[in-house]
C-alpha cells in the first residue's frame, strides 16, 4: 500500500491531515467523490477526509472522515459565501498539503490556498459552460450570458490550481488552459465478476430499475409510462426533488416503489432482483456526449438495459446493445422494447450474454483511478 510509513508524505501528521475534499454542493455520501474518489485513495494508503454541508452524527461514510462546513444555507448565494468562509477556516485549522475542490463556486479558493503552499486540484463533474443552459433555477433569458461569463472566467480560474480532474472526455481541454488533466469516469463501485451477476431469469422480478437522480430535467416521467406499460413493477433509486418523486409513484402506487437512495452494494443487491434497467434520458450535452454512469452499473451487473439512442452512446456501446436503444420522448417504442425483456427467458439470456461482453470493455472505479492515485502520490512527494 502507498504511505502506510509515518515518514511519508501521504499520512497523517499530529491533527493534519494531507488530503481534504472539500464540496459546498453535492451531498456528504456523493458516489464520486467518496467511493471513486476519497475511499479509493485511502485504500491506497493516503490520509483523506472529506468536508460538506449537513454532515451526520456519525462523521465518516465508507471509511472516510467527514468534516463539517456546517448547515447548508437555503440560498444559494449564500451557500457559496458560507461554504468559502468554511472552507477557509478548515484549512487552517486541518492543514492539508492537498486541497480537492468539487464545485465551480469554490474556485475562487485556489490562488490563496496555493500561496500559502497548499496544492489544489479542481474535480469539474460537468461541462460548466454547456450545463448553465439546463439549470432549472436560472431564468431563460439569463443562461446565454451566464455561459459566456463562465467560459471567460473559468480559465483564469483554473490557473490557480495545479490539475483538473474530469468525469468525461467530453469536457473541453480548452477551458482548462495548461493544468495537467486527468480523466476519472463515473466508473461503478467494486470489481465485479461476471459469476456473481445476480440470478438468472427466473429467480428476477419482472421489473425495470432506475437509478441516479430523480430530477424533472431527466424526463423519467417518460421512462415509468414505457415500463408500466411494458407490464414491469419500477423500482427507482437515488435522491432528488420529493414532489417529482411522489409523481412518479403515483403513477402506479402499486407497481412503482421509491427505494431511496442506495450505498453501492446495496445497488448491486436490487439490481440483481431486476430484469431491466432503464437509461432513457433526454438530450442534454451531460447525456449527448458522456455515457451515465447507471449505464456502467447496468453492465458490470450484467444487467440488460434500454437506453437512449444517441450517436456517443452507438459509438461506446457494443453492435450487439445497439437494438435496444430507442428514442427516450418515444414511449411505445421504449415499451416495446422492455417488454421482451421482462417476459422472454430467450431474449433476456441473448441481451444479457450481450451485456456482458460489452462489460469488458470498461474498467471499475478502482482500475480507472490508478491515473488519480499517481497524480496524488507524485504531488505529494514534490511537496
């Protein structure tokens, strides 16, 4: 294992910690930033905790140390000025020798922490620019100038940090001017191998499984009318906005079950009992150019799965899948193609066979972080 020694970089020093992830936006239990990220890098020896709003009692998820910026304000304004006030104080108080930010609004950190000799990394989890123009919250009118704004300031920004960490190849280099850049997807959590896929056919529910975010911008509306027309039960798992879930439910308060949001393995386990996963998702540039991550969990689980028919997604995915993509906002055709795979043993086992050959082709979030863990361990030696 890396730095397990005490004279070395990566542990811990009296209260000092060497690596703190720091997020003012997403949740404390983030699947990127605590398992593909935090706990990976822990597991490879370094001393890493993890700082956001509304920590829990417990103080730690996966094995990660969670730090408090304290109780997320309700505005979002705000949220940002508290978060970089926080921010602030935790670094003097736990002395990082790397700083891990996750959110756009946390940038303007990065020059002052990196002159006082901290080493800052910047994780963009999106294509900031592109996404300003499907954030709900900002008026129509104002997204275009917003965007242009964004995509002026963000190198400039970026200048005070020594790498980027990107969740998709899409994410253009040109706003990242010359830091280092290394590519880190939303790989599923957990090597898993093939043999212990779950069950077979017959040992499965006749049910479709979503999972991620539980947005209005995602269309699942769409998806739960294809499936319960199909004839599935739908499980659905992750977090979002309470109304649009109670709407989805209500759907069918029969058929369709909200499951919260589930811890990795708790994932695999439902997507074992499933028959289909469902990866219909409307096109935004998150989706256009970058395959989901539900899409890598559906495979290494060996789970077959619907998905929507865009060009990136023929490009990566394997010839053999290409039958079951269909257009998302098309219900029948969606239907028709759940349908089979809810009922036939036949199709289900060839689409499945299918699934998995195409699952080789992709690394799990260990394998993929080995390019993260040499760009930590080389930083922290050249501290």
């Amino acid at each position: 294992m890396l730095f397990r020694s005490s004279t070395r970089p990566g542990v811990r020093e009296g209260s000092r910690c060497a690596v703190l992830h720091i997020s003012s936006v997403h949740p404390f239990d983030d699947v990127r930033i605590i398992y593909r990220e935090c706990a990976v890098l822990r597991h490879a020896g370094f001393d890493v905790e993890a700082a956001f709003f509304d920590v829990p009692e417990q103080g730690e998820v996966a094995g990660v140390p969670l730090v408090s910026l304290g109780q997320r304000p309700g505005s979002r304004l705000w949220r940002a000025v508290r978060a970089v006030r926080a921010a602030k104080r935790l670094v003097r108080e736990r002395r990082p020798r790397i700083v891990h930010l996750h959110d756009p609004e946390l940038l303007p950190l990065a020059r002052s922490l990196k002159r006082s000799g901290v080493s800052v990394f910047y994780d963009a989890h999106e294509d900031l620019p592109r996404q300003i123009f499907h954030k709900p919250w900002i008026p129509a009118w104002a997204r275009a100038p917003i965007s242009r704004l964004a995509e002026a300031w963000l190198p400039g920004l970026l200048e005070g940090t020594d790498a980027v960490i990107v969740a998709a190849r899409h994410i253009d280099a040109g706003w990242m001017t010359s830091r280092p850049r290394v590519l880190l997807r939303n790989m599923p959590v957990g090597a898993r191998r093939l043999a212990a896929q779950g069950g077979d056919f017959d040992s499965r529910q006749p049910a479709a499984v979503y999972a991620g975010l539980l947005s209005p911008t995602r269309r699942l509306d769409l998806a739960v009318k294809a499936a319960l027309q199909a004839g599935a039960e739908v499980r659905l798992a992750g977090r979002g906005d309470t109304a649009y879930i109670e709407s989805l439910v209500a759907m069918s308060p029969d058929r369709v079950r909200f499951l919260g949001n589930l811890e990795p393995h708790r994932l695999d386990e439902l997507l074992a009992t499933c028959r289909v996963g469902l990866a219909m998702l409307p096109g935004s540039p998150a989706y256009l150019e970058a395959i989901p991550s539900k899409v890598f969990d559906y495979l290494k689980a060996g789970l077959p799965f619907v998905w929507s028919d865009f060009p990136f997604w023929r490009d990566a995915l394997d010839n053999q899948l290409l039958e079951y993509g269909a257009d998302p906002a098309d219900v029948d055709a969606v239907a028709s193609l759940i349908q089979p795979l809810l009922t036939d043993r036949q199709a289900w086992g060839r689409a499945r066979r299918e699934v998995q050959r195409c699952a080789l082709r992709y690394p799990s979030a260990e394998e993929e972080s080995a390019q993260l863990i040499e760009l930590y361990q080389a930083t922290l030696e050249a501290s």
